[in-house]
C-alpha cells in the first residue's frame, strides 16, 4: 500500500471493480487486516485515523460502506456515524476492542448496520461488508416513490416525509419502514423482518425490532399511542396497513 499522509492511506487497487470502503480505525493492526482482506475480495481501501477527516471523505467520495472503531478520536465511531447519517445514509460497521453488550445495543439503535468485537479476523469482517452490501442493494432495487396515507418514501433519495416535512429516521429504521412499506397488509413475522432489516449482523433479536418499530411509530404516526400506520399481530410481528 502507498503512504499518502500520516493517518491517511489509499490501496493501489482492487483486482475487481467492487468499490471503495472507507476504514475509519485507530487500531494499525486491524486497519491493515482489513485493508489486505477487503482488496483481497476486489474492494479498493481507503483508511484514516481522525475522524473528522473520515466524515469529510465519506462526504466527498461516498464509499460503498464505511468501517468506524468506537474509539476513533476525537469524538467517537457512534458519534461519527450519527455526523455521517445527518447526510446520507452509507452503510456503517462498528468495530471496537472489547465491548459491553449496552454499547452493541446503543451503535445499532443509532444506526449501525452491524457491530463487531475483537477478536475477529479480516476474512469475518470481508464477510461482514459483503453481508452488509448485499442487503443495502436489496433496497435499492425499487426506485418509485411510496405513499401510505401521510407518510411518503422516496427510495432514490433515501428520504421519508410526513404531511411533505422530511423525517429523521436512522439507517435501520429506514430500512425498516421501506421493507414494511414493500409489503403492504402482510402480516411479517419478527424473524422475516430480522433476516430483511438485520440480517446476519452480529447482534439480532426479536426486542430489537419491537424497539426500532416503537421509535418508528414516535415518527411517522399521529399518536404513536394508538397506531394506524405499523399495526402489531399479537404473538407474530407487525403489518404496515396501507391506508388510503
């Protein structure tokens, strides 16, 4: 790999044309596992140690999926990624030394699309972009807009609007809505919206998809209290009721 600045490393590229991954780890030992293991698998690399300048990059170059150590400095891989997903909604891939299962539960709640702990070797986290990648392209095969009652998804902008203002949703519940929204009136069991919206992430379980369909329903219903929109079926999971 060639040196570009301190902190600040390109490969000199891929042997296929997969795209670009943006490492974000003040970790060398790790960066430089991942590095070789992604190129390996036709990914080009691009890797930094400050996050500020990670944010910037992910802005400027918007890699296929972004790499971010929980302890990057100066503020934080969660707090990065939530800078990140103000913007655009790039898949994003927590990576810390030790963990606590309450900073999983934070990273992933905010956004995260998958949380690993040390130790794991670069060939698990290869497969965890890939993973990642192949599930964000299941997404974005639908381009059409979807309106369900007051709530609209536009795909190709990522965006979701209420009454025409634009809703704040993190990547997860974006994605969340979106396959519900795909689905209108089927009743989706909690291991199908698991194996949709999560996947084979490190960290899944059927609460985690009643908590983000709760931060959901704070967003998008008139009262969140008595739902119209994402309706639950006792013992089973949820349905989106596609109201007119």
């Amino acid at each position: 790999m060639e040196a570009a600045q301190a902190g600040h490393r390109r490969s000199k590229g891929p042997r296929l044309d997969r795209g670009e991954i943006l490492i974000a780890v003040d970790e060398p030992s790790l960066t430089d596992a991942a590095a070789e293991q992604l190129e390996d698998v036709g990914f080009s690399t691009r890797t930094v140690t400050d996050g500020y300048e990670a944010v910037r990059l992910e802005a400027e170059t918007c890699p296929r999926l972004v790499v971010l150590g929980v302890s990057t400095p100066p503020i934080g891989g969660v707090e990065l990624m939530r800078r990140m997903h103000a913007g655009r909604r790039t898949p994003v891939i927590l990576v810390a030394a030790e963990g606590r299962a309450t900073d999983r539960i934070v990273g992933l709640r905010l956004g995260a699309d998958d949380y690993l702990v040390q130790p794991f070797g670069g060939a698990e986290l290869a497969a965890r972009v890939e993973a990642v990648i192949r599930r964000h392209a299941c997404f974005e095969r639908r381009s059409a807009a979807v309106a369900i009652g007051r709530v609209k998804i536009d795909p190709a902008g990522k965006r979701v609007t209420l009454d025409g203002t634009e809703v704040r949703l993190t990547d997860l519940e974006y994605k969340l809505l979106w396959y519900m929204a795909l689905h209108p009136g089927r009743a989706l069991s909690r291991t199908q919206i698991l194996d949709a919206v999560w996947g084979d992430s490190s960290y899944r379980s059927e609460p985690i998809v009643t908590v983000h369909i709760r931060r959901l329903r704070m967003k998008v219903e008139e009262d969140p209290s008595a739902p119209r929109l994402l309706k639950t079926v006792r013992g089973f999971g949820y349905r989106l009721v596609a109201l007119a």
